[in-house]
C-alpha cells in the first residue's frame, strides 16, 4: 500500500456499540460490491459506524463533506497549474476508485444533483469512473467502495436525491438506539456513570416525541455526549443540560420551556 493510502487507514478501533445487525449486512454488501446508503438523523452513529467498518474491513477511508458549492470536478479531479504547466489532480472520489478505498460521501443531499450523478457510472455493473477532461475511463479498484449519508429529515422536493440515485444503493437505517443502548454509549463516550447516561437518554426521549411539534430535528445522541461530558468535568447537570441539550436545538422560548420541563423532571 502506498503513503498516500495508507494514511486513510483507521489507525486504532473505532469505539462502536452495533445496535442491530448493521456490521453483518455492511459485511455482505461490501463483499457484494453493493453501495450502501446509511440513512438517518444527525449524531445517531454514521459516521462512527463507517469508521467503524473501515477498520474492520482493513480498509482505507476517503470521507468528504458534500455540501451545496461541491461541483463534480471537487470529486473527480482537475487539471492545477503549476511551475511545469498542468498538472492532473485526482479529486477524492477517483482517488478512492484508483486505489481501492471506502469512499464515504457525507449528507450527499448537500450536493446538487448534477454533482450526485457523477457516482452513477460507478454504481452500476461497470464500476468505471469516467474522467471527461483527462480523457481517461477509470476502472474501480477490487477494494472500492462507495458509502453515502443522507438524512431524511431534511427532505425537501429541492434537496433530495433523485431516484436513479437512491436505487443504486443498499439501505442502512440509522435512528437513536434503544434505550439501553444509548445509555451504555453515552457513558462510555461521555466518561459519566450509568445513572447519569440514564437520564440524560430519558430527557433525550421526551424531546424526541416533540419532533414535528415545533422541532426540527430530536436530541441527537451526539448532544447527549456532550452534556455527559461537561458533567464529567464537573458542571453541574442543569448547566450541562441548557449549554448541549437546549439551547442549540431552538430559539423558541415556548419550546426552551418545555425542553427545561423534561430536563427538571430528570435533573
Ligand atoms: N452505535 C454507536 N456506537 C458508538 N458510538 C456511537 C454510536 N452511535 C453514536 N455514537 C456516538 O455519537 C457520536 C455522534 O455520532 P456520529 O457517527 O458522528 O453521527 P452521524 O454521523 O450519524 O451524524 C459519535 O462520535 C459517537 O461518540
Ligand atoms: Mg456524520
């Protein structure tokens, strides 16, 4: 393996609690040379679990953040200029393809479609990646794979992903954990005991049920990680609460009062 791939190795394994049969199903799909698209909201373990399985896999990871600016050449490559005239540079995606990494495109709904449709060569039998400009039709690598995110909470007939898109992939279905769960994941990420993991997971459930009533978006298990983390520090937990829990979920001060209802009940 190459310096320049091997520095995309997960280096130490990733802390990942499986809540289901995810690591198996990836495993399948990988070997299958089955896209997967893990869906669900923000800070419920995508992200973690794709590391997760990179490690596991012995596989290097490429992760880019799609967002709204990301033209396809930001995945493909382009020529740059420099002393000796151009130069191609392998953007991340044909770098993944070239050498045989996981590329992992984070909430690909941030990109435009004209950017998304870019993958569509690569995710069908041919497994090529055309480059246009270079005049070069890259075959994958054995070892590529391509991991999408998406989160179907933000949907919106704008910002979606077509079809032809959505139907390349195997599904993964992320959403919080199951109680217990949650709360051995919060204590282990935190570093707070179990009673308090406890409780911060049963504020994080009633604000849940508050979802389409005025929140966008639950208390993610991510925010529950932070709370229990200022606790550890010694915070006292109502300060915890409002700095990782409240405050950055809303504005509204009817919903900020019920949000400090649920933590006072607990706390
Ligand atoms: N199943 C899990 N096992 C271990 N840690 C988890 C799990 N789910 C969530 N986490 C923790 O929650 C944090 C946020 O998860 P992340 O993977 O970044 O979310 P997402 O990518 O879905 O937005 C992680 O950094 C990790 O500490
Ligand atoms: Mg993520």
């Amino acid at each position: 393996m190459t310096d320049d791939l091997q520095q995309y190795l997960v280096p130490q394994e990733p802390y990942y609690r499986a809540v289901d049969d995810e690591v198996s199903l990836f495993e399948a799909a990988y070997a299958a040379k089955m896209p997967v698209m893990l869906k669900g909201p923000t800070g419920c373990g995508k992200t973690r679990f794709v590391e997760y399985m990179a490690w596991k896999l012995g596989k290097p990871l490429v992760t880019v953040a799609c967002n709204e600016d990301m033209t396809a050449s930001d995945l493909v490559g382009r020529y740059l200029l420099d002393a000796d005239g151009t130069r191609w540079q392998d953007g991340p995606l044909t770098f993944a393809a070239r050498h045989g990494a996981i590329c992992y495109l984070d909430e690909i709904v941030e990109a435009r479609q004209d950017t998304t449709v870019v993958i569509h060569p690569l995710t069908d039998n041919r497994r090529v990646l055309p480059l246009e400009k270079k005049g070069e039709l890259l075959r994958a690598h054995e070892d590529f794979h391509l991991v999408i995110s998406y989160n179907p909470g933000y949907q919106s007939l704008m910002k979606d992903l077509k079809q032809s898109t959505k139907q390349r992939f195997g599904a993964l279905d992320f959403s919080y954990p199951k109680h217990g769960v949650e709360v051995e994941i919060v204590a282990h990420e935190a570093g707070v005991d179990s009673a308090a993991a406890d409780k911060l997971v049963s504020i994080a459930e009633r604000a849940r049920n508050l979802k389409g009533h005025g929140l966008d978006e639950g208390i993610s298990t991510r925010m529950l990680i932070h709370a229990g983390s200022l606790m550890a520090r010694g915070i006292a937990a109502p300060a915890a609460c409002e700095m990782a829990l409240v405050s950055p979920i809303t504005d509204d001060p009817d919903m900020r009062d019920a949000l400090d209802a649920a933590v006072g009940t607990y706390f």
